[in-house]
C-alpha cells in the first residue's frame, strides 16, 4: 500500500465525505513548490485557496510562528497579549481606522459583520449579490445565494435577499430596513469576476442614502492578491466593514473584520466572541504576513505578473476568456471540461491550480513568485491543454 492508498483508506472509514481530495498528500513545501511522499514536486498555482500567499514556508512568518508559539500560544480574550492588538492596529491603520473584531476564519470574520450591520440596525436586511460566496455557517450561507450550497440547509437566516450584479439592482434593492450590503470586490468563488467599480459606487451611494452598512468581503481578493493591499483601493470605494482571512496568516486560521470609525463600537463586552479568535500566534505571523504584503514592491510585482499570466492565458489553446486582477485570474475553456484538466495538470504536469465550474480555471499562485515561475506554469498548462 502506498502512503496515498493508506491515507485514502483512512479518510473512507473515518471521514465525512464533505469534500473531493485530488488523489495527491502533500508533505514539505518551499516558496511555490510542493512535494509529494514520493519526492515529486509540483508547482503551486492554487495556494490552498488564496491562503498561502507568500508561498510555502515563508522565513518572516516560520520564525514569527515559532517565536510566538515558545513563548505563550493561547490566553483566550479575558486577557491581553501583545500580537493581537498590535494587529488590530496594523489592520485598521491600513484601511479604514476605526478598530479591528477578530475570528478565525472567513465565514465567521462574515458572520460577524453581518451581526454588527444588524445590531446597528435592529430587524434589517442584508442584501446581497448573485455569483456571490461569503462561507458556510448560517449567516455567510444566507448570504451566498447558490442553490446547491443553500438548499439542503433550509431554512437559512431570514431578511436576505439577493440580486443581481448590476448598479440598478444593488441600488434598487436598499432602503431605510436595510442593515447592510455585502459584496466581494472581485467575486473569486464563482470564477473570479471584478465587479465594475460603478456597481460598487451605486452601494456606496445607496447604503449612505439610507442607512445602511456597506460590507466588503476581502476574504479572498484582499491583502495584495489584486495589485493593491485591499482590493477595494482599485476602486475607491470605500465600505464601512471590511472582512479579511485566508492569506492574513498565511496558513494559521484567523479572520479580521475591520470597523469604520462610525461602526467601531456597535459591539459592547457579550456581544459576540470566539474562545480562539486573536490568539497570539496567529497574529504573530499575520503581522509577519502584513509586512511583506505592504510593500509596494511587492504589489507592483503582483500587476506585473498578473498582466503576463493573464496575457499568457489568453494565448493558449481552448481558452476563450481570461477574467481577473492582479494574480487572482480565471478562464473559460471552449468545451468544458475544467475539473478534468486540472487532474490532468496535477498528474500529468506536477501543475496545482483549480476548477470553479465545469469550464473555468481558477489561478491563485504565491504573490512572491518571479516571471520564470508564471513561464513555467503556462507552459505546463500548455501541454495539457
Ligand atoms: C470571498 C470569501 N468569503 C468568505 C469565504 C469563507 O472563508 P472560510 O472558508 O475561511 O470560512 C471564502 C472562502 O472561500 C471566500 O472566498
């Protein structure tokens, strides 16, 4: 038995089958490589979903991890620790002032948004977008209008509603019940699409007509993954809640809403907690991560790649659409047959990327990667195609 056939095992028995593992265990990775038990190595181009953004076993965030999990790893928010409030004003310093809540994921970063936008407005209603995803407890899942993710779960939270992408739709849909709008700036779930930015000013305008908070999920698009720290810059939008997880740590479990000033003390003590939410390792290599996706280098580094990936996409066989930003890119293959290429790219290329649908690619390599790398990887995905 190999040591994949072991694992499969293992998962047949003891797991619940809520997801679909590629037939691949990882075990070491370095930068954008990752190696298999067998010491094959591969070229990331997913990041395990937008998570590990400075690559794999990045120096600043493997010394802060181990730095801060020798010295105290948990104390629970009855105390204070160091890392965390200093994150909280990284965080709030670098988009919208006001102060910081912290979770430990994205769906819960969104949950409690969703919960703040509805203590300011008692009984409001949450809108959102059609193509939007914004997580799978029951707040964020309200939220995410797709049938298949929603239905088996009915009935979801009531008062959400939710339109289609358009400036006439978004503005149409609030008035003075309504708590809030959320929108993800560049929409990744569903096949990365960059909303216009005349969409995300008809929210803006509406949720200041009436009241209500404007939320962007930056879960995904935010912390440099589009060519600016937040995505939302691109824009010049501003929200009054912004959500952020995923690469914020670059691997550790963690998730920020931060508050404009106006929102920033809507939550009194009892409100809303979680027993692990800004713990001190987490935040420790969040502010390491911060760090480095400031630094305009970088960012300027992440357009320029993003533009020869996308350009290079566009040159290959079969793809009849390259969407995105920055280094959060998508295609639609002429045919179909998305999920199948990227078995066939894992397996036959040492190629990591994913399928959104049955004809999209989705693209999210390490923001840290060089030309060579974006190179390497449309020829690979070349050959497959
Ligand atoms: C935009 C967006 N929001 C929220 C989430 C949920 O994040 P998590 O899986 O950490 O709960 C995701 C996950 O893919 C996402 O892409």
């Amino acid at each position: 038995m190999t040591s994949l056939e072991r694992l499969q095992a293992l998962e047949r028995e003891h797991l619940v089958p809520a997801y679909a593992r590629l037939p691949v265990a990882f075990v070491r990775g370095e930068g954008a490589r990752l190696w298999d038990a067998d010491g094959e190595e591969y070229l990331d181009f997913q990041t395990g979903l937008a998570v590990t953004s400075l690559g794999h076993g990045h120096p600043a965030v493997v010394t802060a991890i181990r730095e801060q999990a020798g010295r105290l790893l948990h104390v629970g928010n009855l105390f204070y620790s160091e890392p965390g409030m200093q994150l909280a004003r990284r965080l709030a310093d670098s988009s919208l002032g006001g102060k910081v809540h912290f979770a430990n994921s994205g769906t819960e970063a969104n949950e409690a948004a969703l919960k703040l936008a509805r203590k300011a407005r008692p009984k409001g209603t949450v809108v959102s977008l059609h193509r939007g995803f914004h997580g799978r407890t029951y707040g964020s899942l309200s939220a995410t209008p797709q049938e298949a993710k929603q239905a088996p779960f009915a009935p979801l939270v009531p008062g959400f509603r939710a339109v289609a992408p358009t400036a006439e739709a978004v503005g149409g849909a609030v008035d003075e019940r309504t708590a809030a709008v959320i929108i993800e700036p560049v929409q990744g779930e569903s096949g990365v699409h960059v909303l216009d930015d005349e969409l995300l000013r008809a929210a803006r305008e509406a949720c200041d007509r009436h009241g209500a908070a404007l939320i962007f999920d930056e879960v995904q698009c935010g912390l440099g993954r589009t060519g600016t720290l937040w995505a939302y810059e691109d824009a010049g939008v501003v929200p009054d809640l912004l959500t952020s997880a995923k690469a914020l740590a670059n691997g550790l479990p963690i998730g920020a809403l931060v508050c404009s000033p106006r929102y920033a003390d809507v939550f009194e003590p009892g409100d809303h907690g979680s027993t692990f939410a800004g713990g001190p390792v987490a935040c420790a290599a969040a502010l390491a991560v911060l760090d480095v996706v400031s630094d305009p280098g970088l960012l300027a580094s992440v357009r320029t790649l993003g533009a020869r990936l996308a350009e290079g996409l566009a040159a290959l066989p079969r793809v009849i659409e390259v969407r995105g930003r920055g280094l959060m890119l998508a295609c639609e293959l002429d045919g179909g047959g998305a999920p199948e290429l990227v078995r066939r790219a894992l397996r036959e290329q040492r190629l990591v990327l994913n399928a959104t649908g049955p004809a999209t690619l989705r693209l999210l390599p390490p923001l840290t990667i060089g030309a060579d790398e974006v190179d390497d990887a449309l020829a690979r995905l070349r050959a497959v195609l």
